[in-house]
C-alpha cells in the first residue's frame, strides 16, 4: 500500500516568563486552535505534555506531580512528563510530549505543525 508522505514542521511559541514558573509550579498554556498545554517545572527541568488526561476530561495540571511524573486527579493514571507514557489503568494512551526551550528569561514550547 503506498500513501502520500506528510511533512511535519515546528513553530515556536511564547508561553510565559520563567521567573512566574518556580520549580514545583505548573502553568498551563491555552494556544488559539490547540488543545491546552501544561508546563511543569519539576527538580529535574521543564516538561510540557498536553494537559487533558486520555483516560477522561480531566486537567493534569490539578494532578499531583512527583520527580517527573504526573497523577490524574479523576482516576489516579500517572503519566510520565519525559515521555508522556502512562503507566498503568484506566488511562491506556499516551499524552502528547512538547519541546520546551528558555531563551532570555521567557519559556517557549515547540509545537509541531503539518503545511
């Protein structure tokens, strides 16, 4: 079966100064036309994932977050921020991961776009 190749670029977006983000601290970014994006400033740097857990409508940014995972607040899911994995039920998906850059005291998220 042959299919036509889909090129994927990136964009970068502004989302907040580091400073409003001290470790221990989440913020969640809403980008016109895209899901919610929360970035947490863990011990071990920033990570962003998407902010809706997969399992059900629920913010991960009101989850509870040790080193570098995240615990739903519905249904316990824990999803690691590295990699997005989840590991373990009800949740079964993964959450989308985002690079995220600091430039100049601003923190900016790289989100894949498709032309």
């Amino acid at each position: 079966m042959t299919g036509t190749a889909t090129s994927v670029t990136a964009s970068t977006v502004r989302v907040c100064r580091l400073d409003e983000l001290p470790v221990g601290e989440v913020h969640t970014a809403k980008i016109p036309g895209r899901a919610a994006i929360s970035i947490f400033h863990t011990a071990e740097g920033l990570f962003a994932i998407d902010d809706t857990c997969t399992h059900q409508d629920a913010s991960l940014a009101d989850g509870w977050v040790e080193d570098c995972t995240v615990e739903c607040p519905l249904h316990e899911s824990c999803f690691d921020l590295r990699t997005g994995l989840v590991s373990g039920p009800p949740a079964k998906i993964a959450v989308q991961t985002y690079a995220v850059a600091v430039s100049d005291g601003d923190v900016y998220l790289e989100l894949p776009t498709t032309p």
